[in-house]
C-alpha cells in the first residue's frame, strides 16, 4: 500500500491527510506542536470560545466538499445581518458590497474545523504524531525519506504542509532559495470585551474595513458578538486587527500600548465610553503572505525547482492561498499528483 507522510497538521495537512485517506493510501500526520490547527485556534474570552485566528471561509467548491464529507456541512453559518461597513476618510462607516453569502463561519467555530477533521481522521485509520518536528524530507531511489527525532522513517510520498519558511529548511536546495522570498505580513488581533450599554454605534453587521493609507493603525474591526450567534451576549466583543509589512513594529509593544492605540481609533468610530473591561492580543508576525507577482514566480520556481522530487508535494497557505478554502483546493491537486505518482509502486 502506498504509505504518505504529511508534515504540518495545520487545515491544509489535515485536509491533504483526508484527500489520502479517501485514496487509499496509509497515512501519517506530523506536527512539531501536539496539537493540530496550526495557525486556526481558538481561546475563551468573556465567557465565550472566540477564533484567535481565522473567524470566516471564503466560498470555493473544495472547502464545500470537505465539510460535506466530513458531516460539517450543516454547521455553516451566514451573519445575519451580512453587511460589512467601510470607514471613510472622514470617519464615517458607509455601507460597502454585501457580504450576502460570501464568507461564512461555522456554528461551532473555525477552530471546529481541524478538531472535526482530526476525530474524522482517526476513526478513519490516519496516524498521528504529534510534537515531533520533521528535521528533514528528501527524495531518493524511488522513496521520500523523513527524518523525526534523529531517526529516518521512510514513505513513498510526502506532502509538505507547513507553511513556505519551515518547509524551505526542510527541502532544502534550489527550491529553498525560492521559498525564502515569500513574505508575510504580520498581523495583531485584539479582542475588546464592552458593556453594551456604552457602546454607542449600532453593530448592525460584521464590522468595518479601514484602509491603512488613510494613516489608519486597525484595518477591520470585527463585530463578533453581533457576527456570530454562539458570540451573542453582554459584554459585547469587538476584534480589531492591525497587519503591518514584514516583522512589524506594532506586533511587538508591551499589551496595554497595543490597547492604547486600538481604543484611540475605535473610540470615536463605535462611540465607546470609558475602558474595555476584558482585552486579549493575540500576535502572528508575518503570518498572513502577500499575493502579488513576486509571491506567484516564487512559488512557480520553487514548485519548478521540486520537479526533479515529484513525490514531494508544496501545499498550504503560503502557497495556494492566503485564506483556508483556497489551500484547501490547492491541496487537492497537491494530493492527485502524489496518488497519480506512486500509481506504480
Ligand atoms: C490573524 C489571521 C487571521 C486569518 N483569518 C483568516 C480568515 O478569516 N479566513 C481564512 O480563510 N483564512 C484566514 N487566515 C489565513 C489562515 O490562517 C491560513 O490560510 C491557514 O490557517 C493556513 O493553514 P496551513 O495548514 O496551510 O498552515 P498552518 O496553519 O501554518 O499549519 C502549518 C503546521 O505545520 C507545523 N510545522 C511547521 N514546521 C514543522 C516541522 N518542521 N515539523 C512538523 N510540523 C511543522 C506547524 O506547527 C503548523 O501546525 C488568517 C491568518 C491569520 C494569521
């Protein structure tokens, strides 16, 4: 039987693990942590479970398919109301497209998501090994050979799912050089916990979007108790983030200051009196890549460069990305091409 190894239990691993799975081939997931999700997870805040990271899903066939294969599908949550809300240069917040249908969330929150697909995964046979961190994955007569904890474990195939800067020191060679150009920005997500009462503007939508060339420091600010039902009560939760280029600067001030800066932009846009009673920041730095043309040949020349290991398979965010529902179909032709490769063995 064709045995694969996937390395990153992030979404993407755990998807690629379940297109595998489906396929027939022995599979097993390695994550350097132990415990899965990679960059979605999830923490308690004002007596809820709120998001840390990803809160919504774009819409594409692939996450569709996923979630109906794995008895999520009936969990998928639309805002109601949808709008989402752009704040003007003047400090206004104008309505902006309707959200009707795009993003949608999860009843149970993004974070159900790898902790479903992990359950699905087990019952199913895929084994795990959590917090062992693969020291290497290379390809050699006709086998891919992955190195955990000093000792070699041999596949037919492997996926490497564990985000461009860690899947760059793990290949290694011509494709390294190219991975290594990928850039991220970094984001910062504050959660602010507000009495209703002394919030003054209506959340009657999602949120906002404001744009940083206006001199902005918080580019969206979620309404999560207003956007999402199991969020719902009082106190209200806001999420604002800030994305700053590279490493940023932000991301690394002590807690209150970050607070400091978020509350001075929300003060007059959400009409808030005094302070927020409950606060949590969660930081990313260059978490989230920029898709732009230096992204795009980066990822064809690194993919180019691993043609010569065709068993080895680049897949996840910071390649088919940024969001989970385009990893998530770009791991599906990651997988096909591994099952069509090993066809013979
Ligand atoms: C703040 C923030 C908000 C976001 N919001 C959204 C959103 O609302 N909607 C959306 O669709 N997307 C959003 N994204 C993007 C989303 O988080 C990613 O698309 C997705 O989570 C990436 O999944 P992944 O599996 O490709 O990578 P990851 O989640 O990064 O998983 C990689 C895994 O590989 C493991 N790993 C690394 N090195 C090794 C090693 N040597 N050995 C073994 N394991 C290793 C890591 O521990 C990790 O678990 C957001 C991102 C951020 C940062």
């Amino acid at each position: 039987m064709t045995r694969v190894a996937v390395v990153g239990a992030g979404v993407t691993g755990l998807a690629a693990a379940w297109h595998l799975n489906r396929a027939g081939a022995e599979t097993v997931v390695f994550d350097s942590v132990d415990w899965v999700g990679g960059r979605v997870g999830s923490a308690e805040f004002a007596g809820r479970q709120v998001d840390t990271g990803p809160d919504a899903l774009g819409p594409d066939p692939a996450i569709d398919e996923l979630l109906d294969g794995i008895g999520l599908a009936g969990q998928v949550e639309i805002p109601d109301p949808p709008q989402a809300f752009r704040l003007t240069a003047a400090g206004e917040l104008e309505p902006f497209g309707v959200g009707g249908g795009a993003m949608f969330g999860l009843a149970g929150g993004i974070f159900s998501l790898p902790a479903h697909l992990e359950r699905s995964l087990r019952d199913a046979g895929v084994g795990f090994r959590l917090g062992s961190a693969v020291e290497s994955v290379t390809e050699r007569d006709d086998v891919v050979s992955v190195r955990v904890d000093g000792s070699e474990d041999v596949f037919s195939a492997a996926v490497v799912a564990t985000g461009a800067g860690a899947a760059a020191k793990l290949i290694g060679g011509a494709s390294a050089e190219q991975l290594a150009r990928i850039k991220g920005i970094s984001v910062t997500l504050v959660h602010l916990a507000f009495p209703e009462g002394r919030i003054g503007r209506e959340m009657n939508g999602t949120g906002y979007l404001a744009d940083p060339a206006e001199g902005r420091l918080v580019t969206g600010c979620s309404w999560s108790s207003a956007k999402w039902r199991r969020l719902s009560g009082d106190p209200a939760i806001l999420r604002a983030s800030i994305r700053e280029d590279g490493r940023g600067e932000v991301i690394d001030l002590p807690d209150e200051e970050i607070v400091a800066k978020v509350m001075d932009e929300l003060r007059p846009v959400m009409e808030l009196e005094g302070e927020p009673i409950g606060t949590m920041i969660t930081r990313y730095p260059e978490a989230l890549v920029v898709r732009d043309e230096n992204h795009e040949s980066a990822v064809s020349a690194a993919r180019a460069s691993l043609a010569a290991s065709p068993r080895i398979g680049l897949a996840g965010a910071d390649f088919d990305g940024p969001g989970i529902s385009r990893s998530i179909a770009g791991v599906r032709k990651t997988v096909d091409s591994i099952i069509e490769g090993t066809r013979n063995d």
